[in-house]
C-alpha cells in the first residue's frame, strides 16, 4: 500500500483560524489578508467591516483569480454590491461567507487547483 500526503497544488494552505488569526503556511496573521492560491499572501489593509471601500476590492482584480472567497469576519456580512461591482464586471466569481466557512471553501478549491483568492476580514 502507498501512502501519499495530500497537499494543495498552489502552495498557500491555511491550515488554522480563530477569531483573532489566520495561519497560512504555518504563519499566523493577526491582520486582514489576501491569500491567493499561488503566490505571496498580503496584508489587506481593512480592519473593520464597516471600513471596506471600493478600493479594498479593486486590490483583488492585480491578483487574477477565478473566484473571490470573502470571509466577512466572525458572522456573515455582505458587502454592498457597489464594493464589488469591479470583480463582476471583470467576470470574477465572488462568494461571501463567514471567516470559518471561507477558510474551509478556500481550502477545498486550492487542492482541486482552482485560482482561488481567500480575502479575510480579521477585525480589530
């Protein structure tokens, strides 16, 4: 019998959260984050739900990604569409979710090698 670890084919792997941190890579982050399937997680510069702006959201169009998993924090919040209308036009999949559902749905997508892209609202 063969055994095999199963790891994501993009790289970035969360592998933890709580309401205070996420762990990507085995590193947590106490600050919002963008975690996109492959290449460099960044810091997300919003802090509170209440603070998200256009511009939050145009961020995530550089990346490239298929599909946006946003985790709205500890409870499910959505965003006003005029926030996101820039990922539409671009034909970008949006998805919102509670932080924890988020982080499970970003996972799921990575190991099928989907170009997800994770944007974790961790308030302060």
């Amino acid at each position: 019998m063969k055994f095999q670890l199963d790891e994501p084919q993009g790289g970035n792997s969360i592998s933890r959260h709580d309401a205070q941190s996420i762990w990507v890579n085995g590193r947590p982050h106490t600050a919002s984050v963008l975690v996109p399937w492959r290449g460099e997680v960044a810091a997300w510069p919003p802090s509170r739900f209440e603070e998200l702006q256009p511009a939050h959201f145009e961020a995530m169009l550089a990346l490239r990604p298929e599909l946006v998993v946003f985790g709205s924090g500890a409870r499910l919040r959505f965003p006003r569409p005029e926030l996101w209308r820039g990922l539409v036009a671009a034909r970008i999949g949006f998805e919102v979710m509670d932080i924890a559902a988020a982080c499970r749905t970003y996972t799921v997508l990575a190991s099928e090698g989907r170009n997800v892209l994770a944007a974790l609202l961790i308030e302060r």
